[in-house]
C-alpha cells in the first residue's frame, strides 16, 4: 500500500498527556488511517485499509484486547 503522508493532519488523542507514551493519527487518502509515535515523528507510519482500522477500533471497544 503506497499512501501519501507528506499532506496528512497528525493529531493526538484529547486524553494524551504531556511527556506520555502517544500515537499520533492522520486519515488519509482512500480512507486509510496512519499511526506514528508522536516523539518519533519523523520515523515510520504504519497505514492501515479502513477495514482493518474498523476492525481494530470495534476490537478495542468489545474488549477484546488484555491491558497491562
């Protein structure tokens, strides 16, 4: 998947704290979603196709993943 990133609008959760462990989020073209690491942000994104996106957020939403 070859998805352009260069345009995307990065943004954080509202819940994230300052100094903490964050993702950052982009919805790109096609419908895709990138993920960064917000103190990395010049190192790689991972894209995900919006089935797989859907599936992830329904999975964390059913409880469907062990948290630490």
């Amino acid at each position: 998947m070859n998805v352009k990133l260069s345009d995307a609008r990065w943004f954080k959760s509202s819940y994230s704290q300052a100094g903490g462990e964050c993702v950052e989020v982009a919805f790109v073209e096609g419908g895709h979603v990138a993920i960064r690491d917000s103190k990395d942000r010049s190192g790689p994104a991972f894209v995900f196709a919006p089935s797989e996106w859907d599936a992830f957020t329904d999975g964390v939403c059913n409880g469907e993943f062990d948290c630490p």
